[in-house]
C-alpha cells in the first residue's frame, strides 16, 4: 500500500514538474531581425507566419503565434490571446493584457529578449535597436501610423514604435513606452528605421 501511494505521489509531482515546464515555456519574444523590406511585412497575415517561422526555429512548437502590430481593422492587444507570456528565459512578461499595459509588466532590456534568448541592443549601445514597430497607441489599439498596414516598405509612410529597454532622450511616459514611444521617419525602409535607433523589429506573442 505504502509503495501505491509512492508511486502515486511521485505521478502527481512529475505531472506538476511538466505543468509548471510548459507554463514558461517562451511565449513571448522581439523578432532577432527584420523579414527584409522593412515596413512591408506582408500585412498581419505575413508578420505572424514570420513569428511562427522565428519560434519554430528556436523550437518553441506548438504555438500559435502573433504579431504585436495594430492596422487600421486591428488592435494589437487584441490579437495576442490572454496571456499568461513569458520570454525564452522562462521569465513572466505579463500575467493577462490588462498588466501587459500597465506598470505591472515586467517588460524590461533585460526580458524583452529575442527569440534566441538574446538582449536586443538598446540606448547607448551600437547599433541602437531598441526601435520596435507597433502602429498602437499605449493601450494597444491602433494608431494612425502603421506603414500602410504593413504592406509598405519604401520611402513613403510612417510606423509607431516603442522603446524595447524601456529607455529615451528623457523621462517622459513616451521615452519609457514599450509600444508607443515615437513615429519613425523619413520612410519605411530598414534604413529608415534605424535613423531614429531601429532595426525593423517587432514583438510575438503566443496566442494559445
């Protein structure tokens, strides 16, 4: 009998040790790099293929995963699913879309990682990619600006970003914002992205 209730002791804990692994498993990440025409990223449609092609890469499976980016007929945070999100270091992003835009992130330099487990260059280091494109205002629903609803990449158009270090020129709300810091400028070219300390990045989320 004694040996029955081991054995079932020891079921209950390696199950408990499984749901707790698959719990943190990385649900959330910065992109290591743009697709390759900047602000065109194939619409939502072509940005979450690229966060799902990143993940399963990284071998993160199993996932459905999203862009964070808002067009003119989308709000980010309502595509990202409910959370709870974590980084590829098993730490917590967020618990639900309520913290993930409040104070109660955990959104940082040192946890917005990419998909490789990688800090993403932020003020003061070179290159500056702290640059991420969201197109949404800080309560995640759509801003104007959005490179055509992703689908432009040249010299026209304009995308909201946010800060991935949490990091500006000042101490202002914007400077710190994770999603809605500043427009880019002079176009929607990777090299444009970067006149202003981008690289064309932008955040995932596992949307299940």
């Amino acid at each position: 009998m004694r040996r029955r209730f081991a054995y079932i002791a020891a079921a209950f804990a390696f199950s408990a040790v499984g749901v707790h692994a698959q719990d943190t498993a990385m649900s959330f990440f910065v992109t290591s790099a743009n697709p390759g025409k900047g602000g065109d990223l194939g619409g939502l449609a072509g940005a979450d293929a690229y966060c799902n092609t990143l993940a399963t890469a990284a071998g993160a499976t199993g996932k459905t995963w999203k862009a964070y980016l808002s067009t003119d007929a989308e709000n980010a945070k309502d595509r990202i699913g409910s959370g709870p999100w974590h980084n590829a270091k098993g730490e917590k992003i967020a618990d639900d879309v309520a913290s993930l835009h409040s104070d109660k992130n955990n959104l940082t330099k040192q946890t917005a990682l990419n998909e490789k487990g990688e800090v993403i260059n932020g003020r003061g280091d070179t290159p500056n990619r702290h640059d991420i494109l969201t197109g949404s205002q800080a309560d995640g629903t759509a801003a104007p600006q959005t490179c055509g609803n992703w689908t432009m990449g040249g010299a026209e158009g304009v995308a909201i970003v946010g800060h991935s270090d949490r990091t500006g020129p000042n101490d202002s709300a914007e400077a710190k914002s994770w999603n809605a810091s500043h427009p880019t400028r002079g176009g929607c070219t990777v090299e444009a992205f970067k006149t202003t300390g981008g690289d064309g990045l932008f955040y995932c989320f596992a949307a299940n």
